[in-house]
DNA sequence: CCATGTGAAGGTATTCACAGCC
DNA sequence: GGCTGTGAATACCTTCACATGG
C-alpha cells in the first residue's frame, strides 16, 4: 500500500490521531491498538489502520502501535517536525484571541510573529509577542516563518495573502469569509467560523420544542 | 432529481453560495448565472447548479438565478429563516471574540445569551450580553434558543455539552478539540483551530527556501 | 490467539456532456 | 444563443472480510 496517492481526508484524520496519542502517552501507556485509538478519537478502528497503511507499517500484530513511534511518525508525515514556526496578521478580537490559543503547543506550532496595519496596535506585545507594522511583512523571509494565520476582515484578506505570499509564506490559515487567489504552490485552508454555525439548523428538525436530555 | 438524499458536502457548500449571493445582491445585481456565481465564491459552476438541483429549479435558462430568490430558499432550506438564536459557554478568550465576531449577522445568526462558571465573569457584560452562570444553562429552553457555541477548555467540553442538550439544545458548534458524545438527535459540529493549521505543513514541499511570489 | 494490514466490494460525491428550455 | 438541469461516467473514499504475522 505504501505507494498510493493519500487521500485528503487521511490527512485530516491525521492530527485527531496525533492528538489521540498524546493524551494515551501522558495517561502512561506504551502501547496502543487501533480499537482503542478509534474509541478516544471517534473514528472507526479499520479507518485508522488503513489511514496509517499509507505511510508504512507501524503496527505490530498482536500487539498495536508503539505510541511514542507513532506519534513520531506521524509527526513527520505532517511535516510538523520541520516546520513550526507561524505568523498572525491582524490582531483584533480573533486574531488576539489566536495569540493567546493554548492548542498549537500539541503540535509544536508556535506564533513567532504578529502583524497589523493599525498604528494604535503596532508596537505593543500581545503573549509575548510585539505587534509589527504589516508594511514590514517580508521581513518574515529571513526569520524561517513558513505558515501564516489570517485574521484580518474579508475586504483586506486577498491583499494581505498576496503580501504573504511574496514574503515566502508557503501555507495560510485563512478565517475571512472568502476564496482567497494564490499560487498552485500555496497551500490555503479558509476556516469560515459564520457557516460553520451557518450549517447548523439544517440538521435539526423541524418538530420538538422540549424533549429530556 | 428533487427526492434524492442531499449529500453532506452540499450542505456545506449551501452557506457559501448565500454570501456569494448576498455579496452580489449588494452590488446591485438581480441575476446571476452559475458561472459568475461560481467564479466569486470559487466552486465550479457544474457543482453550483446540481447542487442547487437537489432541492428544486431555481434557475432560469438562458438568464440565471434570481439572486433574492435563490437567497431566500437557500435560508430556508439552511433553516435559517426559523433557527437564528445561539447561546455562548465559555467566556475566555476565544469565547469574547466570537461575541464580538461581527460575521453571524450575514446569516442572520445572533448570539443572545453567554454563560460561565467564573465568579469574576458573571455579572459582567461583553458585547450587549450579560455573562450568566452556567448553572442556570437550563433557562434557555424557555428563551428558544436552539443552538450554542462551546468555547471551553477540552476537558470541560464534554460535561458542558451533556448540560446543553439537557437543556434542549438541538445544534453545537464545538471549538473544544476533543470528540464530544450525544444523543444522535443532536448535531455536533467540532471545528479544532489548532488541527487546521496542524494539517497545513503537510502540504508544503520540502524543498525551496526562498522563492519570487 | 490477537491485532495489524490490505485487496476487493460497496457507497458517495464529482465531473462530464448534452438535452431541455427561455 | 445562452444557461440551466441532469443522467451517465468517473473518481474518490469507506467499509468489509480475511490473510498475515507476532
């Protein structure tokens, strides 16, 4: 199997298990196997042996995985071994709210860098972090930040992603509600918290008001 | 091909074709073909128009789709010209910029109400709402609220959510990054920001350090 | 025996190409 | 002529069932 194109939703699925491990491995476990993994992660047990197939054998029958291998594994496959570092663009409620995000540590992502445009905020530090000036953005080239978030409002998001990507960033966290244009190179995920929620209602029924939980 | 079962993804994608419209109904636009549609929001027009095939003929030949009409069904078929009312858990952070989120409005999604457990939040007052105690959660059955927004730290999400349905909620947005259980009469939407940007690396060539934008 | 790893089967969603209608 | 709507073809992903190996 090792030689298969990878789905992409494998790759989705990837983190959850990443995550999944950590929390076994920090209860004191070694091993895990795939019916016990499925069970806290909520994925179907087959699911994940064959998500893992794509990469190589990691398991050892009758036994399960190694978790700390595993983990290792898994984190290389991400490419999270190699890169981390990440910079925040707009600093407003979301973008500060990001900053101070406890859950990029599991991953070993880090926001090294914040940017605005506001003359208010540049300059102050947010979590460590100093605001800079936005104009100063290819500054990020020389500092080995590959990943950007982008929390900046729909109307200034393509500018902004343009600029990131001329500064050499390779992959973007969009949150404005909108296609941003790059690059076959550039690799954008737009997280759209408002259809999220949007999406919601449809799957609820229409009867009901009150029921017992 | 109106009685056939709506896959998943057109759910989905449904959202962002209302903004796409709503965006062009502002510019001042009373049609609109699939293909004009497609290149704003960034799907391709065959998808645009099956996936509007599954609920009806929308369209006209030869002129397009009547932007307010299509607008208007899109709502209801989203349910959201009923379900509009969320209540917030979790008044971190993460928990006040959403408040504050200005991008519900679109949808006409309003977050009426916010509860936590800190004695020093409670009282306090973030965006037109006053924080409540999470105690007292059972009180938005009678406010007919459907939906909440679950801003909580992971090992908090599950007994809050357990809270929630018991309280008649029917819909979660879960920020927390974990699996969260219920009965299968609710939807869980779990959206995990830091696996998002986890999955970002993957897709992005080891190679190239310093490349023209 | 136990749990992994994987071809094969089954199901779902995307893409195509064009018939149907304005 | 232009644009929608859709059956058919294709691609993709999930699920199954079991052979494989510790």
């Amino acid at each position: 199997m090792r030689y298969h194109k990878i789905p992409d939703e494998t790759v989705r699925r990837l983190p959850v298990y990443l995550r999944g491990l950590m929390v076994s491995a920090n209860q004191g476990n070694r091993y895990i196997s795939s019916l016990s993994l499925a069970d806290s992660v909520g994925v179907d047990s087959w699911q994940i042996r064959k998500d893992f197939s794509y990469f190589g054998d990691f398991g050892t029958r009758g036994v399960g995985y190694d978790i700390e291998r595993l983990a290792r594994e898994s984190k290389k496959i991400l490419r999270l071994d190699v890169i981390r570092r990440a910079v925040l663009v707009g600093v407003g409620d979301l973008g500060s709210a990001l900053l101070a995000y406890p859950g990029f540590d599991v991953y070993g992502l880090d926001i090294v860098a914040a940017f605005d445009i506001d003359p208010h905020k540049i300059g102050r530090t947010a979590n460590g972090v100093t605001i800079e000036d936005f104009a100063r953005i290819d500054t990020v080239t020389e500092r080995e930040i590959n990943l950007a978030i982008v929390a900046v409002p729909r109307t200034a998001a393509q500018l902004a992603v343009v600029k990131l990507v001329a500064a050499g960033i390779k992959g973007v966290l969009n949150f404005a509600p909108c296609k941003v244009s790059v690059p076959k190179r550039v690799k954008v995920i737009t997280l759209d918290i408002a259809m999220e929620l949007a999406r919601l209602p449809y799957y609820i029924p229409r009867s009901s008001r009150v029921e017992e939980g």
